[in-house]
C-alpha cells in the first residue's frame, strides 16, 4: 500500500520479494541508490531552503505593468493570514518630494502645471541629474522597508520599477547589510510582472492615467502620451531578472503562467506560540505612504 505520501518503489528483498520503500522518508537510506549528480542536486537544494526571517518582496517591471495591483493583492492576503506586511512605494516618495504648486505655476485654464518628477522626462535614462534622484528615492524607500523591519515588521514589499542589474543589485547588498547587522536572515524575492498583451496593456494604462496623481493636471489623451513617453525611456535601459540574480518569480500577463528560481523555504511567524489562527478580517486599508 502506499505510504502517507503515496511515492513509493517496490525495493527487492533477499528471498526476492519486495517492501515498499517510501522516496521522501528513506531519502537518505543506504538502500536508496544514488550518485554525485544526485548528490550534489541535493546538497545545492539544502543550501536553498533556509527559512527567512525578514522577507523583502521586490517588485520588478515597466510601467503600467500591474505591480502596484499585485503589491495589494500580496499586502491583503499576507496580513489577512497573520504576517505584519507593509508596502513602501518609491513612486509615492517621489510625488511627496514633488516642488509645491504656486498660483504662477498654474496654466491659463486654471490647472497646476507643475510635474517636475512627474513629467516623463524624469525617466529618461540619459539624464544623469534625474537618475540620481530617482536612485536616491528608490534607496530612501528601501532605507524605510529596513528600518520597519527593526520595528517588528515581517515581509516588506518594496513596489518600485527595479528595472535594471544595478538596482536590483543594490538592493540584494542593502539587505545582506541589514541582515549583518540585526543578526538575522533578511532574504529577497523579486517578482517580476512582464505583460506582452497589447489588450492588456491599453486596460493597465488607461486605468493608471485615470488614477494615479502622476496625470492628475493632464486629460486623458496627454496623459496617455506621457505614460507612453515615460515607459519608452525605461524600455531602452530595461534589464529583465536573470538566474544568477537569486530567487524570483515572474507573472505574464497577469493570468496563470508563472516562473521561478530559488524559491524554497517558508517565512516563519516570529513569536508563534501567540500568533493567532487567522480568521477572515475585511481587506487592510493600506496608510498613506502605500498608495502607489
């Protein structure tokens, strides 16, 4: 009969009859044959599978590509399920550090005028003045994550476009920096959104333009050619997450096909002797500085 776990072999016996033998709870039986190949898989596996105490969701993607939905979504379930869960999102930060709007700011038909950090401009990969800043706030923001974390916090979700091998590259040494210092593990998944489907595509922009402040000074038909403008100069520096950068997930198209390296393990409660059971709650109202 099948084990608990239902894989098992028939292993033959010296009277020649056969016992099963279970794969997962006689893995490390001399009777199980194996071979360096094997061994090594093993070995690597192990070595993948050490539990995280602090976790760092990092988004990755092109504009108007649903991270900001999949951030909510994350944030929703992870609280509902007893993680403390934050999201920290660097386009926010951004449009905090936004110059003040004054009356001479202000165009003839009585709209502000003034999208320095807004503008697609901004991104424009050749523009070293702009992409200072822009680093500077993407690493403010991480900077954040890190410290809540001291705080107590579990999983952050860091929702910024993480677009590039530097960024992202970054942001595994800011972790690997806080995890040396507090004296536990602080790992890093990034999840990369890659949407293709030109349907798609209008329905994520349309729905940006309509509700991010980023468009608010703009109609509907400028701001569709700035967010256009905007993801043009992040598609010439755009550097797609690779193996050899860690664990990832990646989601196309915002439906049922998904990929992903390194992700092993799970993320432990930090005190679960008094974690409760979780119970549905309505959906967490994220605070001001979460709104992407």
């Amino acid at each position: 009969m099948p084990g608990p776990r239902g894989l098992v072999a028939a292993q033959p016996l010296s009277d020649g009859e056969s016992t099963p033998t279970n794969y997962y709870d006689n893995a490390g039986s001399s009777r199980m044959e194996t071979n360096d190949a094997i061994l090594a898989k093993m070995a690597t596996r192990a070595s993948l599978t050490a539990d995280s105490a602090k976790l760092i969701l990092a988004m990755v993607g092109l504009p108007a590509r649903g991270k900001s939905f999949i951030s909510h979504k994350l944030y929703a379930f992870l609280n509902w399920s007893g993680t403390r869960t934050q999201i920290f999102n660097a386009g926010q930060k951004r449009r905090l550090a936004e110059p003040e709007e004054t009356p001479a700011s202000s165009s003839s038909e009585g709209r502000p005028m003034q999208r320095e950090r807004s503008a697609a401009s901004f991104f424009d990969p050749t523009d070293e003045d702009a992409k200072a800043a822009r680093e500077e706030i993407a690493m403010e923001t991480l900077d954040e994550l890190l410290q809540w974390f001291e705080a107590g916090g579990e999983v952050g979700i860091y929702d910024a476009t993480n677009s590039t091998f530097a960024r992202r590259g970054e942001v595994l040494a800011r972790a690997a920096a806080a995890a040396q210092r507090a004296g536990h593990s602080v790992n890093v998944v990034f999840i990369e959104s890659i949407c293709d489907e030109t349907a798609l595509l209008e329905a994520n922009m349309l729905a940006k333009v309509r509700a991010s402040p980023d468009f608010k000074s703009l109609s509907e038909e400028e701001a569709l050619s700035d967010l256009r403008e905007r993801i043009g100069h992040y598609e010439r520096a755009y550097e797609s997450v690779t193996d050899e950068e860690g664990a990832y997930i990646k989601l196309y198209n915002l439906s049922s096909k998904v990929s992903a390296n390194q992700v092993f393990g799970e993320h432990p409660r930090l005190n679960p002797t008094t974690t409760p059971t979780p119970t549905p709650t309505p959906t967490p109202t994220p605070t001001p500085h979460q709104v992407g």
